[in-house]
C-alpha cells in the first residue's frame, strides 16, 4: 500500500500520538473513562434535579416519620384536669425527638399529628386564627403550655419545690422528689450543677448537711449524702445495740427512724418496712 495515501498518512499519525495518550495516563489507565462518565453522571444529576424537587421534601418528612413513629410516641387527648400530664406528654414527645434527631421544622406537624380529643380540637382552633405554617418549635411549646400547664400550676410547684426539705424522707426519697419537682417548676434555681447542689443542700437534714457541704456538683452531693445518711444509720443501730445489752437500756424514744420519723426505733428496724418484706 502507498505510504502516502491519506488514508495511511492518518493512521501513521494516530499510532505516533498513542504512546503519549497512554504514557500521560500510566498511573490511572482508567482515567479517561472516568473522566467521561464522571461528566455525563454529573449532566444526568442536573437534569433530574428539577424533576425531583418536588418529591424531595416529602421523601425527607417520611423519613423521619417512619422513625418517629416507630418510638411509640405518646398521644396526648388534652385533660384540663390533670395539668400535669401535659407537661410530661411534652417532655416524651422532645424525647423522641431526640432520639429521631427531627430537624425543627418538622417537629410542629410531627407533634400535633399526636394530639387527640379536646387537644385536637385546640389545635385546629389555633389553625384557624394563625398562620401556622411559620410557627416555631418554641412557638409552639409556649401555646400548649399556655394552656395545658399554666402558669398558675407551675407557680404552685415553683413554691412547693422552694419549701422542699428532707424532713422524714430518705436521701434517695428526697433527692427524687427534688428532680421532679425542679422539673415541674421550670426554675432557674438549677440552672447550673453548682446551683443545683446549693438548692439540694439548703434542703438536707440538719444532721448530714454540714458533713456534705463541700460538694459541688449535685451528684456528687447526693452520692456523699448517700454515705452520710448510712453511717449514721450504723452509728445508731450499734449505740442501740450496746444500750440493750448491758445495764439499763437507753429509752428507745431517743431513736427517731429516718423512714417514718417515728421514734422508739432506727430505719433498719422499721416495722413499715419488715411488713414490705412479707
């Protein structure tokens, strides 16, 4: 064949530029056709981009739909007579969404979508009278407790939580109603470990406070309270022991039990608590 044909001209010269193609992709032999496909993904993500905007919102508020409503979340029916199964339907339901990590804009329709009874019908009342599409997480929280735990009920725990002692109660017992009644006062009385602490310790019982009141943090107060509150128990219950074994027996009035705060006995030998055993 004639060498100078065009047509053999035009393959010489592609088999000339071959070794430097090859030779510019000899670490990644695949890297052209990466390169290509890379592009047409990329062409074929902008066009089906648009074509998905309006599906991509729903796809996104079932997804976390799905998981919020696999935790069983609670319903709510809206009992005025028991203010405070609202604020605890409240905290279960932020639970939730913790635990399904639901972005806040959804967590409004995801919260109502448990609301039953008189409570739904509030709901679709305030639908009604507000534009609700805009409202917040907080927004939201405001409105339920406005009406499901007023301020009068919280006031009434703030006062109570402020008048908490530890009187006849265990440490255990006492620091249990203490959470729970901070909780309900929504006080800022806690809003720090170290106030907590101040707050848990102003309510101890005389006899183990100033034992514990280096503690800073409350659980490290309560667990040292804890340690107090057993030591003297033994402390007692031995001086008893010692009393009724030789010469005349101390009067047993002197013993004051820290279950029931009757005398004449120490919380080992509470007969409140024997009869539980039986």
């Amino acid at each position: 064949m004639n060498r100078n044909h065009p047509a053999v001209k035009g393959k010489v010269h592609m088999k000339k530029d071959m070794p430097r193609t090859s030779e510019a992709t000899l670490s990644n032999p695949r890297a052209p056709y990466d390169e290509d496909l890379a592009k047409v993904l990329q062409a074929m993500k902008q066009m089906a981009d648009p074509a998905l905007e309006g599906t991509s919102g729903v796809d996104r508020r079932l997804k976390f739909l799905k998981v919020f409503i696999s935790l069983s979340p609670p319903q709510y029916a809206g009992n005025p007579d028991e203010p405070l199964e609202g604020a605890e339907w409240l905290a279960r339901i932020k639970q939730c969404f913790d635990v399904s990590d639901v972005p806040d804009d959804l967590k409004v329709g995801f919260a109502t979508y448990c609301l039953t009874g008189a409570a739904h019908h509030w709901w679709e009342f305030v639908k009604r009278i507000r534009d609700v599409k805009s409202i917040t997480w907080g927004e939201f929280e405001e409105l339920f407790l406005n009406i499901y735990f007023p301020q009068t009920i919280s006031a009434a725990k703030r006062e109570e939580f402020l008048g908490l002692s530890q009187g006849n109660m265990t440490v255990a017992q006492y620091a249990s109603k203490f959470l729970e009644l901070a909780w309900y006062a929504r006080t800022n009385l806690v809003r720090s470990d170290e106030l907590a602490a101040l707050e848990f310790l102003s309510g101890l019982r005389p006899s183990i406070r100033p034992r514990v009141s280096l503690f800073k943090t409350y659980d490290g107060m309560v667990a040292a309270a804890l340690r107090v509150e057993q030591s003297l128990e033994d402390s007692e219950e031995e001086l008893f022991e010692e009393a009724s074994g030789v010469g005349e027996k101390r009067p047993r009035k002197q013993y004051i039990c820290h279950h029931c705060g009757e005398p004449g006995h120490i919380r080992p030998n509470c007969p409140e608590l024997n009869s539980r055993a039986f």
